[in-house]
C-alpha cells in the first residue's frame, strides 16, 4: 500500500485483519510493516496476502523501494476528503510504483469515504476553499494511472474493505499458473 501519510493505510490493514477499528491509528508506526491477511477465496482460490504497510513519508522513499521488486500489485491509497493526497497519486506514488515495477497491477483506493458527507470534514474543507475529491474524479484518475479498477473504502465503518480484497484477489488470479502457491505480494 501506497499513499500519503494519513489517508489511513494502516487503519485499513488493522481493520481488515481485527475486524475493528484501532483506538490509536497513530500508535503504529508503519515505516515497513509485513502483514500476513486472513486467506481470501474467490472464485475458488484461495490467495494469501503478503502485505506490506508503506510510510509516506519522503524520508522512506529509499526503503520502500527496496521492497517493490516482485511485487504483483499495488494499492495506491489517497483520502477522499484530502485533494492534496489526491494529487499526490499523479505526482509521486503513480511515478514512484511505474518507475520501479512497470508490470504490476495497481488499484486506486479512495479511503475515508465515510468522511465525504460527514459535517465536520466539509467545514474544514470549506475553510480551505477545497471540498472532498468526488468518485468521477477519482474514476477518471483511475484511468490516467491506467488502474484495474476504483474502489472506496472506510476503515472505520469497515465499508468496502472485504470487497476490495476480494477484487484485488481476483485481479491475482491471472498470475497464479506462474506462481503455484497461491501468495501474492501486495504492496
């Protein structure tokens, strides 16, 4: 997973393998966190996760390359209520994951989407003169960063998170004749 810091990477992955939202997202320090998921079947199969939760931050930008190689997809997360993380998908993460693994396949995530409506985010938006990154927006950058595919998610309410996997799995099933265990990494 990639993804400026915030846009909730790590609460996701939490949440996804908890089943519940952490009370302290930021008592994580994910610089380079491995998770192993809970298997995920679809379609028959039965996939393994390698996952690997990514700092944003700029001073990691070395270590987390040297984790890419034989990566089989990536997911690039930006906060839907953060158009500034929104652009950064464009700007460095989209750059970053095609200059280091030209092959794999990315998935664009939208995280927070609980966020978009919710009174709070959009007065602080508003104050900014800015408002959340809409799901057309967000679709039609799926397909500048030619994605496999758009999906919106919320760690907190958990919305979205089983699907996602799901499709990222079944986007991995291609690659399974050549890699019989089953495992996909997944960054």
């Amino acid at each position: 997973m990639v993804g400026d810091d915030g846009v909730g990477k790590t609460s996701m992955i939490v949440t996804y393998t908890c089943k519940k939202f952490p009370k302290d997202p930021r008592a994580y320090n994910p610089a380079m966190i491995n998770h192993n998921l809970p298997i995920v079947t679809v379609d028959g199969y039965s996939i393994t996760f390698n996952l690997w939760d990514t700092s944003g931050q700029a001073e990691y930008g070395r270590m987390r390359c040297l984790i890419y190689p034989q990566t089989d997809i990536f997911l690039c997360l930006f906060s839907v209520v953060s158009p500034m993380s929104f652009g950064h998908i464009m700007t460095q993460w989209y750059p970053e994951v095609s200059q280091h693994c030209p092959d794999a396949l990315l998935f664009l995530v939208g995280t927070k989407s609980d966020l978009r409506e919710d009174p709070e985010a959009l007065k602080e938006l508003t104050a900014a003169n800015l408002k959340p990154v809409s799901y057309e927006e967000a679709l039609q950058m799926a397909v500048n960063i030619k994605a496999v595919r758009y999906m919106e998610c919320s760690a907190l309410s958990g919305h979205g998170l089983n699907e996602l996997f799901e499709e990222v799995a079944r986007a991995h099933l291609p690659n399974l004749a050549k890699r019989p265990r089953g495992g996909c990494l997944l960054i």
